[in-house]
C-alpha cells in the first residue's frame, strides 16, 4: 500500500558563484492531493517518475506523466497536485542570478518537455551533499545537477536502468559517508533491497556490503601507504566511524594494524 511523503532538504552553504543548488526533493502524493499554491523566485524542474501529475501554466491545465519534465521559471506561480491515485517525482532548484540563463541555454521551455526516464542517482547524489557544508561537495551538486538538466532537456534519448552500474557509481561516489549501507542505496535508488541485492550479486559475484567495503578498505590502504594523514582522519574519510573498529578491519586484511603498515 503507498504511502505520501515529501521528502527533501536545502542547501545552507552559500557559494560566491553566480548560480548554485538551491534544493532538491522526492514527492509522492496520492488521491488528488495538492499542494500549497505558492510563488517562486527561482528556476525549478519536476521529473515524473509514476503517475500522473496536474500542473498550471498560464491559466491552462497541464498532465504530467512518467518521462516527461515539467519547467517553471522564476517568478512563475506554482500550483501542483496529484491527478488520480497516484503521482510520483523528484524535483531539483537552482538560484543565483544567472540560475535562469542555465535552463533557458539548455532549451528547457516552460512546462512539459519530453525527456526519458528519472536518473534517481544523480538526484540521490546531489540529496546527499547538498547538506555537507564544504565548497567542493556545492560544486560537485552543481556538475551533478547541470547532468539532470542536460538530461531533462533530451528528449527521446534512453536512460539506462543498469541498477547495478548506478549502485556501484552511489557507493564509488560517497562510500566516506558512514551512514551509506544496502537499506540506504536502495531507497536512493527506489528499488526493492531484496531485488537489488540479487541483481547485484549475480552480476558481480560479491555482495554489495562487500563491495561497499572494498572500496573503503582501497581508500584506506591508499592513505595509509601513501600519505602522512593522521589514522584517525583516514578511518573518517573511508566511512568508518570507529577508530576500533577500523583498526580491526585493517588487522584483518593485512596482519598488521594501520600504524605498523606505515612504518612498514
């Protein structure tokens, strides 16, 4: 049985740049739900994932269905709702004063524009930097957000729906983050766990808990021999939030722990 949420989360670093990712979010409403009326300042794109969605441009009623984005502009007035049981999207803004120039340079008209279907892991990736208060995870979102407009803005061109390719570029991509496991690259993905857990061991011949921890332990052993940054600090960076139990795992990999490797 489906259940509505609104999911999503704004940025609060602020970039000296003339555009940057403002918000993004993942919206299922259900039996004719609307939204709050609203006006916007800044540009923002709805990609459908499933259902059907009502939406109004100039005082005209428009659906939207599964491979196709909506395009509001600046200053447009929003007014969004569920059409039938069931309307499922992922939504992403821009600001700064160019944030229009952006869209508008990539041919993205106002209203419907015929795409294909929802890259989830580029939108997965910017909702999990756009909290991160640094400067280069605000530039990787607005790299990753310039690829959603440049698919949205491609009509008739396939998306791939490789679930095991996108779930080894989420864990590649954010493999730091001590809180990324299966349940996590699942829901970003909006896939089944379970399902996504066959497909993937049949294709690699490794779980992607093991996968998940390959990389990690790369990163590790890289840093470890490599560099001079403090044991701690690595453990923080490939994903591990206890200095023990990173010790451990090194241990266990190699014989030796992480200090006695570099002085090795």
């Amino acid at each position: 049985m489906l259940r509505s949420y609104k999911e999503f989360a704004f940025c609060t670093y602020k970039m000296n740049t003339r555009f940057y990712v403002r918000s993004v979010g993942d919206f299922l409403l259900e039996n004719n739900e609307d939204l709050m009326i609203k006006r916007a300042d800044f540009p923002e794109i709805f990609w459908c994932v499933e259902g059907v969605g009502s939406f109004w441009l100039d005082g005209k009623r428009y659906l939207l269905r599964p491979g196709q984005v909506w395009y509001y502009p600046p200053d447009s007035i929003h007014r969004i709702s569920c059409y039938g049981k069931v309307f499922h999207y992922r939504w992403i803004t821009l600001d700064g004063p160019d944030a229009r120039v952006l869209f508008e340079g990539l041919n993205l008209k106002p209203g419907i524009n015929t795409s294909s279907e929802c890259p989830h892991h580029l939108f997965s990736r910017v909702r999990l930097n756009i909290e991160v208060q640094s400067l280069d995870a605000q530039l990787d979102n607005l790299k990753t957000a310039f690829e959603i407009l440049l698919k949205a803005s491609t009509p008739g061109k396939s998306e791939s729906s490789d679930l095991v390719e996108q779930t080894k570029q989420v864990i590649e991509e954010n493999f730091q983050n001590p809180d990324l496991n299966v349940e996590k690259i699942a829901s970003l993905l909006q896939v089944n766990r379970s399902i996504l857990s066959r497909a993937f061991s049949a294709s690699q011949k490794m779980t992607i808990v093991q996968y998940l921890s390959n990389c990690r332990l790369k990163k590790a052993m890289d840093l470890i021999t490599e560099t001079d940054t403090p044991i701690q600090e690595i453990a923080e960076q490939c994903g591990y939030s206890c200095h023990n139990y990173f010790t451990k795992v090194i241990r266990h990999h190699t014989g030796s722990s992480p200090s006695n490797l570099r002085r090795m």
